[in-house]
C-alpha cells in the first residue's frame, strides 16, 4: 500500500517555511500596509485625497443645486420680456450657466406654422394660438407674426446668431396632383407665403439672426425643391436658411447626405433625430394612416434607426459646419429618459474634431514651381 502522508499538526509551524521566515514576512507587510495608510493620510490632509463620504455629499448637493436651478426656469420664454429687457435674458442665461447648459436657439415652430394656414386646418390649428385670437385666422396671423417679430428681438439680447421655425402651409393640402390641381395654384401660393415671411426675414435681419426653417412635411417648404421656389420669391434673402433634420428626408426617401452637398451654405442649424423606413406590401410613405407604431416611416430614438449619422457628420465637418448638434428626441417605442442618456452620448461620439493638418503632411517636400515643370517635362 502506498505510504500515507502524515497529517499536519495543527500547533506546529506553518507550512512552507520555519516559524521565524514567516513571522518576518507578515511584519514587513503590515508595515508597508500601515505606511500606506500613513502615506493616504498625509495626502487627504494635503488636499490630494478626498473622503468618499465628502464627495458624495457634494456630488448630491451640486446635483440639487442644479436641480433647483433648472425648476427655477421657465419651461418657455416669455417672448414680450426677452424681446424688451436685458436684464430678463440675463437672468435666464446666469440660470441656466448654474446648471451647466446654454441655449441653442430659441424656436418658434407652432408660431411659425401659424403665420400661414389653410383653411381646411383652421380648427385644427387654432390650438396652437394665444385664446384671444382663436376662431379669428385673420388675428392669429397677425398675432404669430409678432410672436415671430417679438422672437427676433429676443434673440439678439440672448445673444444668439441661429433661429427654429416652420413656414406654415397654404398648398399642403394639395401636395398630390389629383384632383388636377388649377394651373398656378402652387405659384400663387409660394407667392403668398413669401409676401408673409419677408417682411419677418427683414426684422431678423436687423436683428443679426439667421432664420432656419425645418424642412418638414405639413410646410409648404418640405424639400430641396419647395425651398428652392420659396428662397427665389423672398428674392435669395441672406438670413432664409435651413434647420437640416434627416429623420424628415428618411420618412421621404430623399437622399438627406445628398442635399447637404447642394444646400450646406443655408444649412445653419442641425437637428439630431432618427428615423428607419421599412416599407411593406401593404405600405409605403404615406403610411395608411396608422399609427406610429404600424407605420413603415417612423421615428426612432438616435442609434435605433436607419439615419446614416457617420456620413451625416462627416459631411457637415467636411463643409465647417459651426452650429450646434441638437438632439431632437421623437421615438414611438424609447422611454424619453433613456432616449436623452442615450443619445447625448451618441452625439459626443459622433462629433468630429477637425484636423488642422493633412495626414501625410510628413512627406511635404515644399512648393518649387521649376522643379514642378522638371517634373512634368516642361521646359
């Protein structure tokens, strides 16, 4: 039978080495360990380390300052105060610099729809407008074209350079030609629309702000194409320009990396939304009045669509875009809470920091206009 090994003695020295090897070696760590401890002291008394505690407390009294700063801010801007006092927009800007954002630009979408409106949405509308001027189109456009004057002003003393807005519709409901739609009816519309905004473009312009419309369907400006008849009848104005949002091109089909090429100098603000177009044998991009949900054009939280975002901002660095990115949250499945975390990352990983240099600057060999010819076999 194989010998057995003996059992240990549970009062003998410890195995792997004699009594005092061991007893050496657990001194030296506790030694080092205790000045360690010396060392994180001396170093927390320094003002290098921090109690974890400390910085809890800290970080959830900032938190709640923060909190309570955005709670103190008006979920929107009275647009008569920001208009006519600095010292409103101050307190506004000082706020929110507490809380650690800026505003973007100011938007004037439900405003802006108003300034034109057929009268097939008359009602469907009117909930847009301030209630005195409800049940009146003639005053509701009055009151959103100074809703529009008013946001203008209020701009400029917020110290902003870019403006959100719709043109509102007056030939939407005729967007597909049947019934045939009465020759020049289109044009007389775009004319309309275009005698209403000029005046509203000309007060942006003396207040220094670029006017972008979102290129949007439900607005007689809802592509390339519709922009263009709009941009020629207020005469090329300098401050008619463009909110690009692709999610609008997707729902569409049109080619949204495209249109950047052809329209980046109007391009002057960018809205971040998503979208995914998944047509079937029952659907397409009129979407069968269903619902969101059933749609085959849908909007989607950023990164859960088909948006091509990666070209998107390629493009917009190539051509030194110098706005802000918006994120726009629209999504018929996403929690909204989820869909802001998310996409705040996905913006700031996307953005791209512009080279100041080309990538093979190395092999540069200068500029020498007779070497050139050399090289070319000229004389």
């Amino acid at each position: 039978a194989p010998p057995v090994a003996p059992r240990p003695d549970p009062f003998g020295p410890p195995s792997g080495g004699d009594l005092p090897t061991l007893l050496l070696k657990t001194r030296i760590k506790s030694e080092v360990g205790r000045a360690r401890l010396l060392e994180i002291k001396a170093k927390v008394e320094a003002g290098k380390y921090l109690d974890t505690d400390e910085v809890r407390v800290a970080a959830f009294n900032k938190g709640r300052v923060v909190r309570d700063n955005l709670l103190n801010i008006p979920d929107r801007l009275s647009a008569m105060l920001a208009a006519e006092s600095d010292a409103y927009c101050d307190d506004i800007k000082g706020k929110l610099a507490d809380a650690g954002v800026a505003i973007t630009e100011l938007s004037t979408h439900l405003q802006g729809q108003l300034v034109a409106v057929h009268p097939a949405f008359d009602e469907a509308m009117d909930g847009f407008a301030h209630a005195s001027v409800r049940g009146n189109p003639t005053a509701r456009t009055a009151w959103a074209i100074d809703q529009l004057r008013l946001a203008a002003k209020a701009s400029r003393r917020l110290g902003l350079i870019t403006h959100a807005s719709f043109t509102g519709a007056l030939a939407w409901p005729y967007l597909y030609p049947w019934p045939q739609r009465p020759p020049g009816l289109i044009e007389t519309a775009f004319d309309e629309l275009a005698r209403r905004w000029r005046p509203i473009l000309d007060q942006f312009d003396e207040a220094g702000v670029d006017l972008c419309f979102e290129i949007h369907p439900g607005e007689d400006v809802f592509d390339g194409t519709t922009f263009e008849m709009f941009l020629e009848r207020v005469g090329g104005h300098e401050r008619c320009n463009i909110l690009y949002d692709p999610s609008h091109f997707m729902l569409q089909q049109l080619d949204y990396l495209a249109f950047i090429d052809i329209y980046h100098e109007r391009i002057k603000a960018f809205h971040v939304k998503d979208a995914e177009f998944n047509p079937t044998g029952r659907q397409g991009v009129y979407g069968g009045y269903a619902s969101w949900v059933d749609r085959a054009g849908r909007f989607r939280s950023l990164g859960d669509g088909q948006v091509d975002f990666v070209g998107i901002f390629s493009k917009l660095a190539a051509y030194d875009f110098p706005g802000w990115a918006v994120l726009e949250w629209e999504c018929c499945l996403k929690h909204p809470e989820d869909g802001a975390r998310e996409g705040a990352g996905f913006i700031r990983d996307h953005i791209i920091r512009v080279t100041d240099r080309a990538f093979d600057d190395f092999a540069d060999g200068g500029t020498d206009e007779a070497a050139n010819r050399r090289i070319l076999g000229l004389a």
